[in-house]
C-alpha cells in the first residue's frame, strides 16, 4: 500500500491571514464572478457564474424552484437525476421557459379566486412575477405584484380571496402606482424583477412594464437576464442510462451537465464524458474525485470542470460505511496544484468545484482560497423556502426534510454503482431535518457578504485574487477555543437558567 503520512485535513483547521487592506478593498468593488467550464488562457469561459454557489444534486435540494431562484441570484443547481428522464427534462424545461413576469388583469380574476390561485396560476406558468394591471395589459395601471415572496404567507392569507387584498394595497401586494421611483427601483432589484418602471413627471411610479414588452436589449436600461434571455440551469446524469438522459436534457434546454457520482474515478464516467462530448455541443462536469490522478484522468476524458469531495457531506456516512474519501480541505489542495500545474504546461484551465462539508460560511472563502472556482452545497440551500421539501415544526422550531441520495429515502443507487446487479445494497446517507432558515435570498446576501468581507481583509478584489495571494494558517485543536467566545458568561443562557 502507499501511505499518506500527512493527515487529511478539513476546512475548520484552517484560518486565514489578512494582507494589506487598501482603501479600495471595499465589498462594493469586490467581484465573485467565477469560471464553471474550462478555457483556453486569454478565453473567456462559456460559462461563469456570478456568484461562486451551486446547489447539490439532490432529491431534497435541487428542483426547478430552486433553481430558477438561485439562478436569479448569480448561481445555478443542478437538478437531481434519481427521477425519471421525463421528469428532470421537465424541470429542466420549467427553468428555461421561466417568464419574468405576466399580467392578470383585474377584471378577470373571479371574486372567489384566492392569492394562492394566483401564485398557483403563476407557478403553472413558470413565472416569477403577476403583475396585476386594471385591464389586463403590461402598460394599463398597476394595482399589484405577487411574487414568490408571498409564498411566506399564513395559510389564512392564500385562502382569502383575492380582491380582498386589492384596495387598498396591503403588504401581500406591492409595487402600487403612485410609488416614488427609487422606491420603485428598490422593490424590482430587491425582487430582481425583469421590468421597467414607467415614471410621470413627478418621478411616480405610473406602471410597470414587463421585459417581454422590448425587443432589444438596448430598450432595457435595467439588463437583468443572463445573455439568451433565460436562467442558467444544471442537471445531473449517471453513467448508467446517459444515451437516453443526455439527448432528452439537451433537447429540454439544460446547459450544463454534471456525472452525479460518489466516486468519480472510474472508467465509466471517461466513457460517459467521451460520449456526451463526441455526440453533444452541451457543457460537462464530471466527479467526484480527491486526488491529482482521479482529477487529471477526468480532464483527459474531456471534463470541462471536476467536483472535488468524498465522504464530507452533512448526511454522508460513505467513510463509515466504507472507509473511503479524504478530509475536503486537503482534497482541494491537492486537486487545486494538479489544475495549476495543469494550466502552467496546457494553458487550459480546468475549474474545480467543492462539493460537501461546508458547515460555516468562512468555509466558503477557504474552499475558494485553496483553489476552488465554486462550491456544492445541500445542507445549505436544504434550509430554505426554495428548497423542495416539506417544512415541519418539531419541538418548538421549525426545520426542513434533507435526505441523502444514498438514503434508502432516495435509493440513488447509480451515484454509488460499482457495477454489476442494480439496486442500493446498503446505505450511504442518512435522512434528516435541518433548521428552517427563510428565504434564499435573504441567507445568500448574508453570505456573500461575510465572503466579500473577508476578501476586502485579505486585499483580493477577486477569486483568483484570493487565489494567488491568500495566506492560509493550521489552527491547533486548543487555539480552535480561543476562536469561539470564551471564558464569558453569555446572556442567552444565563437568562435561560442553562
Ligand atoms: P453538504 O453540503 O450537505 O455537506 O453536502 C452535499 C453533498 O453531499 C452533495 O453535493 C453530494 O456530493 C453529497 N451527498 C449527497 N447524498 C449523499 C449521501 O447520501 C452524499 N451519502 O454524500
């Protein structure tokens, strides 16, 4: 056997050092946007995202929900391929036939048709936005805007009928005319909504109209789609049934495909890869791998970007089960210097994602800083209003449903397939709660500007930035103390008596 004598090691035992700060390290100028398809040195990648964030390819996590609404922020999700072909190319088709809004006109919703008819109307129609205008057209006046904010909403509330909410304007329905237009502007970026406000002389809101109302780009001052006027979506595929899944994701529209494996370094995913990218003009990640040689033999097979993570997942037992992966810090390093070196000798760069184990938000920029272009998370984004699972109360909080894909829950055998007899033998995850959190959007501008910040103290104005020029300490197990509050009495639990 060969023996790695260094431990492997996770993001926890790692802290950053800040660098110079100058003035104009401030979050304003720092920039997140991140390669996810390989490039040629002095290309520009197919495709980048804004924001360095995808959501895993999970039963509990990834569905077209999510993924128009990470989208909509700067990310993408790759929805989860342990479903009929039929089923993920529909929710694939949902994200890339998503409409930024659409008019109900007043006049035609029956007085009896509830708030939840029309976000279900909405949702029937995979728009992110109703606009409810006095005679139906995207120019006649405004009355209303549900978005999928309401879906917060009390029970009480969607069951009562809809004009009850018309006039006046109550909260549930916003964006009434008469508004200023920096309100105007706050509530369609808040809600990143693709419209313009059409504004009197006064600078009051009159309407808003609709981005299907402009032909070119040049009429939308606001530019809020990505460039073929659709979100970006993501779909995992096995190495099992890929002749008859890649052809009907494709045709469905996806972007970017992922293999969806356990293991990643094997002779079906090259053969998968090869295939996808002799047959299809569609982009390719494969996975998941912890060491140079599993990353380098994906690259050859034509990967166009290779997700790094074994073992590390919230609802993983793999290591348990099986005793194989490696702590996810050190598995980035080393696939991080095999890409460098890589890029140095081909002048290709082949970006690399995290995948699992992200447990604070600081691991984020660790996992970019060692080299990650993005990082996969379920746990994560498994919290949110987005994600498709059922939300509970146990006990006196409200948590959400989050299972593994090697669950017996979600009986994913192909992502843990080593050949032979189909079927999930034992189980790889566990299925659990995590705690409700709200709104994605809500959390992710939290995180994003924790990482913003700590990139403003390490000088990095960019990801490949921070990079090139993070400086990264071991923390020792007594120093990992010091780090938390200590030796102080903290008021929560001293007024609950704990
Ligand atoms: P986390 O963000 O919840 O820590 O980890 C999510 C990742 O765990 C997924 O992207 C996937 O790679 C992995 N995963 C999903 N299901 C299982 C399982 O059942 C698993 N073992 O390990």
């Amino acid at each position: 056997a060969h023996y790695y004598m260094e431990p492997s090691r996770t993001f926890s035992e790692f802290l950053l050092i800040p660098n110079l700060t100058l003035k104009s390290s401030t979050p304003a100028n720092v920039s997140l946007k991140t390669p996810i398809t390989k490039f040629k040195k002095g290309e520009e990648p197919a495709i980048s995202l804004n924001i360095p964030f995808s959501s895993a390819v999970m039963q509990s996590v990834s569905d077209h929900n999510m993924a128009t609404a990470l989208a909509r922020c700067g990310g993408i999700s790759f929805i989860f391929g342990s479903q009929s072909i039929e089923d993920q190319a529909a929710m694939v088709r949902k994200v890339k036939e998503y409409k930024a809004g659409f008019v109900v006109s007043r006049s035609n919703l029956k007085p009896e048709q509830t708030l939840q008819d029309v976000l279900d109307l909405k949702e029937e129609n995979g728009h992110s936005t109703v606009a409810i205008t006095e005679d139906g057209t995207s120019t006649g006046k405004l009355l209303g805007i549900v978005t999928s904010r309401d879906y917060r909403l009390s029970r009480d509330a969607l069951d009562k009928p809809i004009h009850s909410f018309m006039t006046p304007f109550s909260s549930l329905i916003y964006g009434k005319a008469g508004m200023s237009l920096p309100e105007a502007n706050d509530l369609i970026w808040d809600n990143k909504l693709n419209c313009l406000p059409i504004v009197d002389e006064q600078q009051y809101l009159q309407h808003l109209v609709f981005r299907k109302d402009y032909d070119s780009d040049k009429e939308n001052p606001l530019g809020l789609l990505d460039e073929n006027k659709s979100y970006i979506v993501g779909a995992g595929i096995n190495t099992k049934d890929y002749l008859e899944r890649v052809p009907a994701l494709v045709a469905a529209g996806v972007d970017v495909l992922v293999i969806d494996s356990s293991d990643g370094y094997s002779e079906w995913q090259y053969e998968t890869v090869k295939w996808v990218k002799q047959n299809f003009d569609v982009k390719i990640g494969a996975g998941n791998v912890v060491d140079r040689e599993g990353f380098l033999y994906l690259v050859e097979s034509g990967a166009d970007f290779v997700k790094v993570g074994i073992g590390g997942g919230s609802i993983c037992i793999t290591r348990e089960q099986k005793g194989i992966g490696r702590g996810q810090a050190s598995a980035i390093i080393e696939v991080a210097e095999a890409r460098q070196q890589y890029y140095e000798e081909t002048g290709i760069y082949v970006p690399i994602c995290s995948d699992g184990g992200i447990v604070h938000d600081y691991h984020i920029t660790l996992a970019l800083a060692m080299g990650a272009d993005f990082v996969m998370m379920g746990r994560y984004f498994a919290r949110f209003d987005e994600s498709p699972t059922k939300k509970l109360k146990v006990g006196n909080n409200f948590v959400k449903e989050f299972w593994g894909e090697g669950s017996n829950r979600a009986r994913n055998w192909q992502r843990y397939d080593t050949g032979g007899k189909s079927g999930l033998v034992f189980e790889e995850g566990v299925d659990s709660y995590v705690p409700y959190a709200g709104t994605l959007k809500e959390n992710l501008d939290k995180t994003i500007s924790k990482i913003k910040s700590t990139m403003c103290n390490c000088g990095s104005l960019s990801i490949e930035e921070l990079q090139r020029t993070a400086r990264i300490t071991l923390v020792s197990a007594t120093s990992l103390v010091e780090g938390g509050a200590h030796d102080v009495m903290l008021k929560d639990s001293t007024m609950s008596g704990e």
